[in-house]
C-alpha cells in the first residue's frame, strides 16, 4: 500500500524526523545513475501503535538522510531488495509521509515521489519490516526525467468554513487506467468544518473546502469503470469532482458506514479528479481512500463454465485439510467447510442460467428447491454469509466461476460482481463465521480459490439386505456417528446439531428406511458425575428424536432413546473431549 497520511503526535520511540540518518547529499543529476545503500531492515515499534493505519516495524531514527537538491525536472523512485516481508517509510522534503509495502514485488516496497517541494531538502528514510522480525537488505534510489512538469504537492486540507471547489486542488497524484488496474490506496484524515447540505456540490455530512487528492487521470477509456471506496473505523463520505466538473456523492454503498462510487469510464474521466473524504458526523478519523479500473474495453469478462452432473468444492486454503463446502438446510444458517464425507449437503451440482451464470444447488436440497445466495457484505441475513435459500429469480442466486489458474477459479454473483464480492471458504470453526463460507472482497487469497472435484450421487444402503448389512452400509456413508455435538452441560441442540439432524433424516428418506426402526444412543463426555451423565445422555438422545418427529416427519413410534452416559467415550485418551458429546443411530 502506498500513500499520503497525517500523523499524529509522536508517542514514545515512535519513528521521528527529530533524529537523523545515515546522511548523503545528492542531486537529481547524481541520482538519475542508480544510487544503492546497505541496510538491517526491520525496527521496534509498530506503525500502528504511532498513528499511522499502515502495518510494519520500524526503528525510531531513520535509517538515511538524503539532502536533495537539482531535483525539480525528475522525479524520485525508492526500492528495497531483501530477504524478508520489507516496508519502506518516507518523511519528505514537504514533511508528508509515504508508506508503502509489497508494489516491488516479492513483498518488498517501492514508493515513487514527484513534486520539487516533495524532494529539494531533507529526505528521511526508514527500511523495516511487515512482522518485526530482521533481515540484510538493499535501499535503491534512482530519479526519472518528468514526462511534464511535476505536480507540486499540497499540504493536508485544514479547516476551512467554505464550501468544496475544485478551485482548490489536494494532494497531487498521476495515474494510468493501467495502474489503476492494480488496486491504489491511500491515506486520509477524514472530517472536515462544513455542512455539505449547504453547498453547491450537494451531498450530506461535512467535508474541507480542500480535495484530499487531486487525481490527474489518462488512459481511461480503455476500462469501463472506475471504483472509488473508503475503508475507517467511522461514518465516512466520499465526494467526487470529475474532469468535467460533474460532482458525485456517496454515503454508505460499500456497507457497514462506507461509501462507494462506481463512475463509467471513459475519455471524460481523462484529466483532474478531485476527491474529498468526510464525514457524516463531523468527526475526523484516519481512513484508506482505495481506487481501481475493472474490465478493460473490448475484453469480455472471463468465465468458465462448471462441470456437468454432480461436484464437490474445496478451496486451496482447504483443501489440504479434506474440507468441502456443505449447503445447509434453509431455516438452519449458511453454507459451511466441513470434513469432506460421503453426505448428499456435499454433492453440489451447478443449473445453468444465461450469461455463463448458474444457480448451485445440492442433492440434499434440490428436492425442496433450495439454491446458493452470496449474500451482501455487512448486509443483514446472515452476516455476510453465504446461505441455501428457495431458489428464486434474485441476482443474488446467479454464480459465475472466473478462471483463476491451475484449474481453480473464484465464484462471485451477478448481484456482488460489481462490487468486487467472491465467496470465500473459511476454515472449520474458525474465527470469521465459525466456518462459514461468506462474501468478501476479491483479494489474492487461497480462500478465495476453488475447485469443484467430481462426484457421484450413489444410494447409499441397500434396503433389503440384513439389518446388520444396512448398518455396514450406514456406517461407511458417514450416517450413524453424527458429530451432533452439543455445548458443554446442554442438551440443546446448535443451528449446525439441526442440520446435522436434517441430514440424517432426508438420508433416512432417501434411502428407503422410513419405516425401519432405530434407537437413538445419546453420550457425553467424562467431566461430572456418571449418573448425572448418564441423565444428559438421555436427554440428548430425546432432543434428537423430538428434531426428528416434530421438523422432519419421523415415526416417533419407531425411534428408542438410549442413554450410554460416559460408558462410551469415541475419543477415551481425551474424556473430556468435544467429540464425545454426540449421538449415535443404530438400525435395530
């Protein structure tokens, strides 16, 4: 990341331009020859801990300070070359500070500084690292002749009472639609003194007279659209002047307080583009100011399209682990990474629709018309999550698989596309989501990666063979030893235990054996004492069987609660273990 940010007051041994570096005094001329530096990257204080938004360590000195001078027909390029995670910090000339991690490559920074005021005086420099930790590195500097006369930076907007103009300019920034195709962002104190509802701009909330960034834009007409979005800890605005002094205003399109604006690309976006970042309240904080070309002109969005018949899918973050998704019941919450296991919620199979989209369903609930919805991020059902749903005409049900390499792709839908949503499969009884798989920002994670692996709806037990064959069978389907697990010192069952349950008994249905006869062992672990146990264990057994009978339409007739206590640990080296609060069915 790379950006312009206003610091707040130093806190102990936070990085300072009080101190001095290494010092070298050059000019734009000495410079134009590659100039490289020896350097222990890394440092003690973390960037967050000194008001900076960014992540990183660095010392408190800087590691170099170069006297510039002759510096007003090139601009400057700053690189690192080490071994380790590397982040590069600049204090310059004008005293604005530039920080930037990974745009070298191979997770090193470059930043890249234009503006005499930015580069003739005293330019500091700290190398340190993402993770704290110390490697051997190498400081690059090299100044470039301007293609135009470099935009000279302005300071950061104070506090005006007038209205926004695009007779101000901010911050000076030149970018591509080719560089806006990687992801830019940038720093900003967000705020500002005046009621917008006041102002010719239009809009809500309270901004500065002063653009944080003024945007000089070419090559815009090879994209058809431009993404401008905000990401802090308060209630953001986003107020744009075009080139052709057209104003645009956002308040929360990006969720959860943020807002986003998506402007149609073309030659008119080509030249100065103002951005200020307020706030609805009138209250400042720092913030991340983040823009991005998507899909070039005359290039027709990649798909794929998704195998025929029946698949599981797994991420490369999972994968490794045996992890599929399972599509849950409806009225029982969001799709899920569970154990890949030989279960209809696991079998997914891709209906196709117009325009390379499809609906996802799986041979659990395509029965009851159930299909996939990737909801909203921050939206109000379910988080954020992805969920099985009635299958319906919403834009929020249409899948589409972009190619991503190596046989992997990532899913997005028609209703989150444009604003850069994909499913991601989360780790089991994980943080986020507790292992649910949810919408998030497009990013280059292996979460984000799927593979649909083919497979076979196979009927699972033979119905008229013994009831110690079907048992056989049951067992080998993963059927019988549910992971109906519930909380410690519960009989209650979780929305992940009713779904289980859900699961047992559409296979039951499925399979033939409606009207067969089970009993239905209940267990807990260790902890407590062996009546007590043996009490819960029965009570387990029965909420089960009240799940069956009441939600699914069992034959209470033919289901037999039994309570085993802790006579039958599945996990005895760790009685006290999850694992062994569960129930059991046994065909009888």
């Amino acid at each position: 990341m790379f950006g312009l940010f206003a610091m707040s007051a130093a806190a102990t041994a936070c990085p300072t331009f009080n101190q001095t570096g290494a010092s070298h005094t050059l000019t734009g001329q000495q410079l134009y020859s590659p100039q490289s530096y020896s350097v222990v990257a890394g440092g003690q204080n973390p960037l967050q801990n000194c008001g900076f938004s960014n992540s990183g360590y660095v010392t408190t000195a800087p590691d170099f300070s170069f006297y510039l001078s002759g510096m007003d027909q090139y601009y400057l390029v700053a690189d690192v070359v080490s071994q380790c995670d590397a982040v590069l910090l600049i204090n310059t000339a004008n005293a604005s500070w530039l920080f930037d991690d990974d745009s070298n490559g191979n997770l090193d920074p470059r930043i890249e500084i234009r503006g005499a005021a930015n580069l003739n005086g005293r330019v500091d420099v700290w190398v340190g690292t993402y993770d704290g930790s110390y490697c051997n590195a190498t400081l690059n500097m090299e100044t470039w002749l301007a293609q135009a006369p470099a935009p000279q930076p302005q300071p950061q907007p104070q506090p005006q009472a007038n209205c926004p103009s695009y007779a101000y300019t901010g911050q000076e920034v030149s970018l591509t639609g080719q560089q806006l195709y990687t992801p830019q962002r940038y720093n900003v104190n967000a705020g500002g003194p005046t009621p917008l509802a006041t102002c010719p701009s239009g809009g809500l909330g309270y901004a500065y007279a002063v653009p944080h960034y003024s945007f000089y834009l070419s090559g815009m007409e090879g994209y058809q659209r431009l993404e401008i979005e905000v990401e802090s800890q308060c209630d953001t605005t986003l107020l744009v002047n075009t080139p052709t002094t057209q104003w645009y205003f956002d308040d929360d399109s990006r969720g959860n307080l943020q807002p986003l604006l998506n402007l149609a690309s073309s030659d008119a976006l080509n030249g100065r583009l103002d951005v200020w970042v307020g706030t609805y309240d009138g209250a400042t904080c720092l913030g991340v100011l983040e823009l991005e070309t998507w899909e070039p002109v005359n290039v027709a969005p990649p798909f794929m399209a998704l195998p025929e018949g029946y698949f599981r899918l797994t991420t490369m973050f999972r994968e490794g682990f045996s992890e599929c998704l399972e599509g849950n019941q409806a009225a029982s919450g969001p799709a899920f990474m569970d154990r890949c296991q030989n279960v209809t919620g696991q079998l997914w199979r891709a209906v196709p629709a117009d325009g390379g989209y499809y609906r996802l369903t799986t041979a659990f609930r395509e029965g009851f018309n159930e299909c996939l919805e990737g909801n909203q991020i921050n939206g109000a059902a379910m988080s954020g999550a992805a969920f099985m749903d009635s299958c319906q005409d919403v834009s929020g049900q249409y899948w589409r698989a972009i190619p991503a390499g190596d046989g992997y792709f990532r899913l997005t839908t028609m209703f989150r596309e444009n604003a850069g949503e994909c499913l991601e499969g989360n780790q089991v009884n994980g943080a986020t989501l507790n292992g649910a798989a949810f919408m998030d920002m497009c990013q280059d994670v292996s979460g984000q990666y799927w593979r649909a692996i083919p497979a076979e709806l196979v009927q699972q037990v033979d119905i008229d063979a013994t009831a110690e064959v079907i048992q056989g069978q049951l067992e080998t389907a993963g059927m019988t030893n549910l992971p109906i697990n519930f909380e410690f010192d519960s009989a209650t069952l979780t929305p992940q235990a009713r779904a289980l349950v859900a699961r047992l008994a559409q296979a039951i249905f499925d399979a033939g054996l409606a009207g067969r006869p089970f009993e239905v062992q209940g267990h807990t672990d260790a902890s407590g004492a062996a009546s007590y146990n043996l009490d819960l264990s029965n009570r387990r057994a029965q909420a089960v069987i009240e799940e069956l009978v009441n939600v699914h339409g069992i034959n209470r007739a033919l289901l037999t609660p039994v309570g085993y206590g802790e006579t039958r640990l599945i996990n005895p080296s760790s009685p006290n273990a999850a694992e062994n609060r569960r129930v059991e069915i046994l065909l009888r």
